[in-house]
C-alpha cells in the first residue's frame, strides 16, 4: 500500500517555498518602482520617449534641468540633436551639428 502522505507533504512544502519566491519576488520590485521607491528625492533626469528607428538607432527626448533634450544613439556614438529651454517655451529649437 502506497503512503500517500509521504508524497503529499513534501509537494506543499516545495509549493510553499516557490509561492514565497514569487511573494518575495514581486515585494521586491514593487519597492524599486521609481513611484514607490523608499528614495523620495527629486529624479533629475526624465525619460519622456524613446523613438526606435532601426534596430541599432534610436532617438530619445528627455528633460533634464528644465530643458528638453532630444538625443540620437546608435552602436558607437551619442549625438545632441536639438535642445529647448522649458523655462522660455517661445524659444525655437537649437539644433546642434
């Protein structure tokens, strides 16, 4: 006669272990979450968007000390493309070569 209980405990303990590594797991996460983060310090950077152009080359608009800075990276290089005051929202765009 097969003992059944011999089976079925160490199954619900293996369970409990795994549940509580996924328990463990998303309590984790939730406390790196930039909104939840335990840091409430002023981020510097924003990312605002990042616009895929190929698989290499992308744009990425981002502010950073009230300024909207658009930036071009690809494998080997990081350009400047454009950069706008926020403060002066008359400026027009500079473009930077």
């Amino acid at each position: 006669m097969i003992d059944w209980q011999s089976y079925v405990y160490p199954f619900l303990i293996l369970m409990g272990i795994i549940v509580l590594i996924f328990i463990l797991g998303w309590g984790l996460k939730r406390l790196n979450h930039p909104q939840l983060s335990l840091r409430r310090g002023q981020k510097k950077i924003k990312l605002l968007e990042i616009q895929p152009i190929d698989p290499k080359t992308k744009i990425i608009n981002l502010e950073w000390e009230g300024q909207n800075l658009l930036i071009g990276i690809s494998d080997n290089a990081m350009t400047l493309l454009s950069k706008k005051d926020e403060h002066h929202k008359n400026n027009d765009t500079h473009n930077v070569s």
